[in-house]
C-alpha cells in the first residue's frame, strides 16, 4: 500500500486539531471539576497556583478548557466576537443556602471569535 502526500497531509491535520488537556501545575483538577460553582470552596486552595501559572492558557482552545477544568459554571456571550466561560472559586448564588453579600471570586476566560483564550482574570466583577 503506497501512502500519498495528501494522506499524510490529511493524517496531521486531523492530528492536530485534537484538544488535549492543559497543563495545570500542582492544581488538584479531581476537586477543581467536583466543586461546581465553588459550593465547597476547594477550588479555592488552588488560587495562587492558578494565579501563577493563569497566562500559560492564553491561545487554549474552549474544547482544551473543558477537557482540563469540566464544563464552565457559566458562559457569557457577549456577541458573535466574544464570550466567557466563568468558574466559580468562592460559593455562588448557585450554591444551596448561600446568601450572597458581595459577588464571589471567580476565574474568566474570555473566548475571542476562533474560540480561543484571549484573556485570563480572577475577579469578583462581571465583564
């Protein structure tokens, strides 16, 4: 069986277009993807790594995203140029029987028009 250029051409594209997860340090993913809208507050033992290593997933694409930190508490579009995925690290109004004084801390990824992170912030404000 001879193996054509467009063969292979066609082999690395589709290689290539596979999400894999992201490198996330010393953060515990297993309790980052268990703690839905930051109800148990465990994702907040992984904020200063997270803020450590927060710019290494710009240019990620959103299927990376949620292959690596589960399906966002929230997404945001804002229109057809951008959007935000948010995870909650403090408990959200989300959570059972939480009252909320003052808006949690929450990490944004803003989504460009391709899908790609284009902006990481840890805030307690909406876009």
């Amino acid at each position: 069986m001879k193996i054509t250029p467009l063969l292979i051409l066609i082999l690395l594209v589709f290689l290539g277009s596979c999400s894999s997860k992201l490198d996330t340090g010393s953060m515990n993913i297993e309790n980052w993807k268990s703690d839905r809208y930051g109800c148990k507050s465990l994702r907040m033992e992984d904020l200063d790594e997270l803020q450590r290593i927060k710019n290494s997933f710009l240019g990620a694409d959103n299927q990376a995203l949620i292959k690596t930190f589960g399906r966002p508490d929230r997404v945001e579009l804002v229109d057809k140029s951008q959007s935000f995925f948010f995870y909650y690290l403090e408990p959200s109004d989300n959570c059972d029987g939480v009252q909320l004084e003052k808006e949690p801390l929450r990490v944004l990824f803003r989504m460009n028009a391709i899908s790609k992170v284009s902006e990481v912030t840890i805030t307690t404000l909406n876009p």
